[in-house]
C-alpha cells in the first residue's frame, strides 16, 4: 500500500496558503477511498513516501532543487501570470506535473517535461459538503480573494446598484465559510489576463450548493451549465435577477451540485494512480462505506424528525449531522463517520492499544461503525464500549452554571432503551461479546468501568457535566497516541467548556482539529503520535517567494 504526503508550502506568517486546504483534503479522502495511507502537512517531504506538492511555487529555487525523486507538482495556478518563475516551470524538467486546467496542461506540453503532464481535475469529495446556508441571508453577493482595477470596477458598479456587496481578502476556512452560508451569491471573477476558470475556488462552492456567478473563461467547458455566466458588461443585471429571484437561484444551486458532485475525485485519481493490489483491503473499503451509508441512511433518504425544521430529507443536512433522522442510526453525519471511521483505522495500523468507546451513543451507529471497523480487519482482541443512560439526557445540575437552562433532558426522541442499541447492531450482524454495554448516569458508570486502555474515546454527552464526567474518569485510560473525539464541540456551549476547562486543567497542549463546524478531536501526546510512522521527514524554511503571489487560481 502506497503512502502519499500531501504537503501544503506554506512560507511563514502567508496566511494565503490556507486557499490550497480544500484541494489537499479531496486528495486526502480521494486517496483513503482508493486505498492508500495519506496524510496533510505543511512544509515537509518525506523520501519514502510519494509527495504531492500544493504551492511548489512558493518554494526558492534553491528549495525548488531538494524536492525527491518521484515528487508530484499539482499546479493550482494560471500558467502565463507573471507571479510565476521560470525556476518553477523548470520543475517540469525533474518532476511529474499534475494540472487542473486543459489550458495550462498545453502549456506543460511545451516546456520539455521529463513526464507527460496529466489533467488531474478538482473532484467532488462528499467530506468537503460542510455549509449550511442560513435560512435570512443578510449578503446578497459576496466576493472573496484580491482586488484590482478590474475587479474592483464590477464591485463599485454592484453597491451602485444597491446590492449588498460583501468583500472579503485573507479570509479561509470557518470565517469564510460563515460569509458563504450568509450569501445568496458568490461571484467569481477574473484577475489574471490569462483568464482561466478558476475553479480551485468555485469546486468548493458548487459542492456546498451554492449559486454562483462567474466571468467566462476559455477552458470553462460544460461548467458553465454549474454556474451562470455573464460577461462584464452584463454581471450586474445577471446577480440582480439572481438576489431577488430565489427560485432560480435554488435551481442554480441544484444544478451546481449535481454537475460537480458527478466529477468524484476518487474516479479522477484512480485514473492517474496506480491501484492497490491488496483486493482484501478493496473488500474492506467496500464493506465499511455500504454499513457508513446505512448507519447514516443516505441510502432511504429518512425525512428529519427535529422540533425546529421542515420534516423532510436535506442531504447537506445529512452529510453534516446538521438534522435528527427518523430511522437512521446515527445523526452525526457523514463528516463525523468518516473522521470516526478513519481514525479506528489509523489506531489499528498503527497499533495503538486500547478498546474503543463512546459516551453518549443514541441509537447506536458510531459505535456500530467502530465495531464495523474491528469487523472488517479481523480484529479480536479489542472492544467497543457503548456508555449511555438508555433513557435520555439528564436534568441540568442547579451546581453547574454552564448546563442552566439546557433543554436536552426535555426531548424524548433522545431517549433510545439500550434493547433497541442491541437491535440495531444485530442487524449488521455484529452484537457479539466484544460489544459491551454501560447503562447508566456517566458519573455511576465511568468510575468503576471495567475498562483498562482506550484508543478512541468518543464524546457524544451534549452538556457540560456529562462531557466533563466522561473526560476525569477516561482521559487517563486513553494510550499515548490514542484519539478523543468531541461531537458536540462547537454545537453546545456548555461541551465547549468542560473540553476547555478540563484541558487548562491538565495542561493539554495537543491541538484540536475541526472535522466539520461541530466535532472536534485531537491525538494525546506520545511516543505513538503523529501522522505517519516516518523519522526520516525534512521541512522547508520558506521566505522568499511569496511576496510576489496574489491568490490562486
């Protein structure tokens, strides 16, 4: 099985390398998917591993000279901009050369590479749909990215216009994908003369279902059935007809969606990678996303059973763990699954000792999934815990201020007898003696637990006192290089703060990782930590090329 290291250059203080996150992540799913150990980092290259390189022109020429055989430039920007050296197009003489745009890849053609330059387009990768628009959004056209004369004109000529413009420059990540889910448009315009779709941007968009609003450019292809496009002259009409009206700009949305999500990223590294031959390990990843898609029911498509939305089937709800299902096994989502799913795989490939467990399982699927796991690798020796009262949410302690006023206790749809968690798992066929169950209050159950390693301790309590309960009597028992996953992170304030308090507390300094705008986890320190089992990794000290970079493609 091959390793990839897919390494963002990032020079230090350039807040602008963040653009590449979203491209490096859909190769990183992309090459799970297919198979291959995979891993992001910034700066680093690591000789036995295969690297794929984002921001390659970053580098110096002299860093540009250190990068491995067998290294891979994926080249996000427009060929023919003058922020690019010739040092960087000379790569093409040592390295092989992915591309995005059938433009540039004509270009590559040119100039004397070792290895034909192959068209890796930007694929859909389900892990990437995290947006949720809001139901009032209060910017009717947003733009993001640099600003020059030409842009400029088009946004002045749109507040002139009385739209509500909303302009935004360094912005990555949750900042910017709170201004996306405020916005009835984004648009997209040019700012090289080479005039390239640039769809590094817009992938990310079109697969969070929003509209967008796009300049034509020579390599657009059958995207411009994704986005609507207008000339110059003519963008302001165009986002008008859009802002107000919201029935086209939902079909837009709609049309976007379908037309990327059909461009798996998976199906377009597979054509440019060399297969695994473990056919068992192809069984395995077979398995587990049919039992994902059950778990999480993308497959029936249950409607939402929640107080506050429309009792119907949303996807992108779904995938984010944003609704409660009727029937599904589990409301995390699919972004939380997989990041569940990844890490029980990584602990085992690594050997990272312990049992599994969640506090707080609901209907049973996370648990399900981390049974699934074990199942799939033939793995005997290790257990899943399933703690949970069977019988809801406690009432708020009067002597916890964070949980006053908390309303979980009120809902009976949480409240799932641990007979019916025993019945959902007989339906995978996977309740057997390494399935253990603990009913009970957590702060009962937890101290006495006949529990002594964990590798994965799963947090799904919603309040501070159950959150708080879970983390004093299991952190302890979890192994150097083991993993805490906190599902309701940035959903309750209340579980944000027993995490908080309790890591000051004990001096955490591992950082925590987002998975998808709620849950969060992070690896305890150890000598079993880090992203790939490799001592023989060599950073970059990046400084000089930066400061002639705009923004990508």
């Amino acid at each position: 099985m091959a390793d990839y290291l897919i390494s963002i250059i990032r020079p230090s203080g350039y807040i602008h390398s963040s653009c590449f996150q979203e491209v490096a992540e859909t190769l990183h799913f992309a090459l799970k998917a297919l198979g291959h150990r995979a891993a992001v980092i910034e700066n680093i290259v690591d000789r036995q591993a295969t690297n794929i390189i984002l921001g390659a022109h970053l580098l110096s020429e002299a860093e540009m000279k250190t990068l491995p055989e067998g290294t891979v430039i994926y080249n996000l920007e427009q060929l023919g901009a003058s922020h690019l050296s010739e040092a960087y197009r000379r790569l093409a003489e040592r390295h092989t050369i992915w591309d995005y745009s059938p433009v540039n890849l004509e270009r590559w053609k040119e100039a004397g590479c070792l290895y034909p330059p192959r068209l890796v387009e930007i694929g859909y990768a389900p892990e990437l749909r995290r947006i949720v628009s809001q139901a009032e959004q209060d910017i009717d056209v947003l733009f993001y990215g640099s600003v020059n004369e030409h842009r400029r004109k088009i946004l002045l000529q749109l507040e002139q216009a009385g739209i509500n413009v909303h302009c935004a420059f360094g912005v990555y990540g949750r900042e910017r994908d709170a201004l996306i889910a405020r916005a009835r448009v984004v648009l997209n315009l040019h700012y090289y003369e080479t005039n390239l779709f640039e769809i590094v941007r817009v992938s990310y968009l079109l697969a969070n279902s929003k509209a967008v609003v796009s300049e034509p450019s020579p390599d657009m292809g059958t995207y411009a059935d994704a986005v609507a496009v207008f000339p110059a002259e003519k963008i302001v009409a165009g986002c008008l007809e859009l802002v107000r009206d919201e029935r086209r700009r939902r079909e837009l949305e709609q049309r976007g969606f379908v037309h990327f999500s059909q461009r798996s990223a998976v199906r377009i590294l597979a054509e440019v990678l060399p297969q695994p031959a473990n056919h068992e390990q192809s069984l395995q990843e077979l398995y587990l996303d049919l039992v994902q898609r059950c778990l999480i029911n993308v497959i029936y498509e249950d409607p939402n059973q929640d107080r506050w939305s429309p009792h119907e089937y949303r996807n992108e709800l779904r995938q984010l763990g944003r609704d409660w299902p009727s029937q599904a096994h589990s409301m995390i989502g699919n972004a939380r699954m997989t990041n569940l799913r990844r890490i029980a795989e990584y602990v085992l490939e690594q050997k990272i000792p312990g049992d599994f467990i969640e506090t707080g399982v609901w209907r049973g699927g996370a648990c399900i999934m981390m049974r699934a796991v074990l199942k799939a690798y033939g793995v005997t020796d290790r257990r899943v815990w399933a703690a949970d009262s069977f019988c809801g949410l406690p009432k708020p302690s009067p002597d916890v201020a964070a949980d006053c006023g908390d309303m979980h206790h009120t809902f009976s749809e949480l409240a799932i007898s641990r007979e019916q968690v025993q019945a959902n798992f007989m339906k995978y066929g996977l309740l057997d003696d390494q399935v253990g169950f603990l009913e009970g209050w957590f702060s009962e159950t937890l101290p006495s637990a006949p529990i002594e390693e964990l590798a994965i301790l799963r947090l799904d309590g919603d309040m501070y006192e159950s959150t708080m309960d879970a983390l004093v009597h299991l952190y302890d028992k979890v192994s150097p290089g083991g993993f805490v996953i906190v599902d309701d992170y940035g959903a309750v304030p209340g579980c944000r703060k027993a995490v908080e308090d309790f890591r000051e507390g004990r001096k955490i300094g591992s950082p925590i990782q987002e998975i998808d705008g709620y849950g969060v986890f992070w690896q305890k320190m150890g000598a079993a930590s880090g992203v790939l089992p490799r001592p023989e990794w060599k950073g970059f000290e990046l400084c000089s090329n930066a400061d002639s970079y705009d923004e990508t493609a």
